[in-house]
C-alpha cells in the first residue's frame, strides 16, 4: 500500500503552517464489515490524498488507529499543536479532513476551531491529544 505523501506544489493559502499530517488507517472496514479490498479505509485514504493534491500536508497511512469501533479513522497531526483523532468518518471525508488540517495550522492555540470544523470532525471526535513539550515544561 502506498503511503507516501501528497503531491506538494504551491503552497494553498488556506494552509499555511508546515509539518502537518493526516493519518487514515486503511484496514477500516465499511457498515458491512467485508475484508474486500480495497477497503472503505484505503478509499477514504485516497480521497484525502485527492484533496490534499497541491496542499502543504502530507497524508500519511497506518493499519489501524484503534479506534476501530468508531469505524473509519484518521488522525490529524501537527508540530506543537494538539493532535486529534476522528471516527465515524466517510469514504469521502477527505475534503473534510484537508479543511481541519488547514484550522489546525493556522490555530493560533494549537486547537482544532470548533467554528468552521466540517461537520464530519465535530461528530467524530474521538480524543485530543496535548502537544508534548509544554506538558514537560509542568513537570
Ligand atoms: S482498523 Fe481502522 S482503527 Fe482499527
């Protein structure tokens, strides 16, 4: 499987920060639960990358996010911000998951915006994740 990043040409205004990454697990099945291939997941992975094309984010896949109860996953990734993990996603979430990527690098907090989230990564929500280094400088 192909998990290489999105094509990457100019930069799209919408996207401003470097270091961002989707991760879509491709071994999500689909409501019916079949081991056909290609599986919703590797579908969902390819209309991300679709959506991505021209982008400065990277697309990246894994195997399983474990969240596999939520049924399609993907997770966004940024440097220095929180990093989130969705479920309930659609083969054809990827737009979706572009546009959040988009908020994350240009949130100047670190957050995901809960104004302007498509729908998809309101419902889906499964957890944030703090970025590590402020929680070292707690300790
Ligand atoms: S198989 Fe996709 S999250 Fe586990």
């Amino acid at each position: 499987m192909d998990s290489g990043p999105a094509t990457q040409t100019e930069p799209a205004a919408s996207i401003t920060g470097a270091g961002t990454t989707i991760v879509v697990c491709i071994s999500c099945r689909d409501a019916s639960g079949s081991d056909a291939h290609p599986r919703a997941g590797e579908r969902l992975a390819e209309d991300t990358r679709r959506a991505a094309a021209g982008q400065p984010v990277e697309v990246r896949t894994v195997e399983c996010l474990g969240n596999c109860k939520r049924r399609l996953s993907a997770s966004i990734l940024h440097d220095g911000a929180w990093s989130y993990v969705f479920g309930d996603l659609a083969e054809d979430s990827g737009a979706d998951l572009v546009a959040g990527a988009s908020l994350l690098a240009t949130a100047e907090d670190g957050k995901i915006p809960w104004r302007g989230r498509p729908d998809s990564l309101r419902r889906g929500l499964v957890a944030r994740i703090p970025p590590l280094m402020p929680l070292k400088d707690q300790s």
